[in-house]
C-alpha cells in the first residue's frame, strides 16, 4: 500500500514539474486588422463574444461597450474625450472605423471577462484597437496563479503602442498547459479599446471524456486497494 501511494505521489510530482516548464502564457502572434478573426481558424480558436450577435453562453463580460454608431460620432475628427478615446480603427485611416459594438475601458476602470460552469479558457486572442502604453490585462489561472501583461507587453510591442488610432491588431496567446478562469482588462488613462474576444473552449465531448478517464482511474485504483488489502 505504501509502495503505490508513494508511486502516485511521485507520479503527481512528475506531472507537476511537466507542466510547469510549459505552464507560461506567451503573446503567440499579432495579426494586423483582423477585427473580425479571419485568422482564427488557423490558431484553432472559435469567436466567443464580439459585442453584436456573438454571445456565447460559456462567458460573461462586465464592462463599458459602446455601441456603434449611438455613442460614436467620427472618430478620427473627434479627438478624444469619453468614451469616444480612440476608436478601433480597420485598415488605416482609409477605411477608418470598427462600425460595430466595441469595449472601451476608461482611464481609472476595469472591465472583467469570467468563464462561467467551470469552463476554462486554454488560448486566447482579442481584436486590440489604438494600443496604449497604460493598458493592461491580467490572465487569472484555474490554479489560483495570474499572469500580467502590461503596455506594449500586451501585444508583443511590434509596433510600438502611440494610441494611434490607425494601429489595431487581433492578439493571439498560447496559454501552455495553463487553464484561465477570467482576463481582466484595465487602464489607467483613456481608454482600452478592443473587440472580437476568442479563444479555445474544450468541447463538452472533451469534458465527458475526461470525466469518463478520471472514473476509470478511480475504479482501477479502487480495484488494487481491494487486491492489495
Ligand atoms: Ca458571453
Ligand atoms: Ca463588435
Ligand atoms: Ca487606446
């Protein structure tokens, strides 16, 4: 009996030491102007929540969302005050605007992105607009751990963030074998703008397998405690 709980604390420790070396959530690829995730497909991410008819049931997001064109007059005129500070700009000024519903975190807020019924987040990429030096997000991970990106950190620093309104680029994150349970967005001046929020979900086939696996694993262990006893 000691020999197999020694066996599986070890197996434990392995496991922990493995993951580890591959747990660090990394800016894996800034894509320029890709509001509306062409790209997403090659990272194998789905659109989860873009602020208009996408909504997916597995996330809630609190926080500021102007809504495009209510609250949203000529962006590249209008310099700057609340919340119209730097909207997410598609292609250059020659085809200027992201005319959909958007998030814009003010100066001094926060906005919050949570997965809901213990779903967990395993990659990430968001659709960043006019990108700020003060912006910054923090990753919360299933394990009580939090990665945080800060600045030009946020989306590789190439190019660098002036809050110019023609920069805007859909940033991608290899999260390793880390799982995030919610991203917080926040910004010390104005603003934060961003839409088109995506990730990698595991499918609820996925959980079923893996339930299924945990059970059998128990009952094996359960069967060897019972030889062994
Ligand atoms: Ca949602
Ligand atoms: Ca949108
Ligand atoms: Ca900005």
């Amino acid at each position: 009996m000691k020999k197999l709980v020694l066996a599986a604390v070890s197996a434990i420790a392995f496991a922990g030491v493995a993951s580890s070396a591959n747990a660090a959530i990394v800016v894996s690829a800034a894509v320029a102007d890709d509001l509306h995730g062409a790209t997403l497909a090659a990272h194998n991410q789905i659109m989860l929540d873009n602020f208009d008819d996408i909504d997916s049931p597995l996330t809630s997001y609190v926080g500021n969302i102007i809504e495009y064109p209510d609250e949203f007059q000529d962006p590249i005129s209008t310099s700057a005050p609340p919340p119209y500070s730097g909207g997410i700009i598609i292609g250059g000024a020659a085809n200027p605007v992201d005319n959909t519903n958007y998030a814009s975190v003010q100066g001094g807020t926060s906005a919050t992105y949570t997965l809901l019924g213990g779903a967990t987040l395993r990659g990430f990429s968001f659709y960043m607009g006019s990108p700020d030096t003060y912006n910054k997000v923090t990753f919360f991970h299933e394990d009580g751990g939090s990665t945080v990106f800060e600045g030009a950190d946020i989306w590789g620093g190439d190019p660098p963030g002036t809050g110019d309104r023609t920069q805007g680029f859909r940033v991608y994150y290899s999260f390793g074998t880390t799982k995030v349970t919610s991203i917080r967005f926040e910004s010390s001046a104005d603003a934060f703008e961003y839409d088109g929020l995506a990730g990698i979900v595991p499918e609820p086939a996925t959980w079923a397998l893996m339930i299924g696996g945990f059970g059998m694993a128990g009952a094996m262990i359960r069967r060897r405690k019972a030889a062994l006893a």
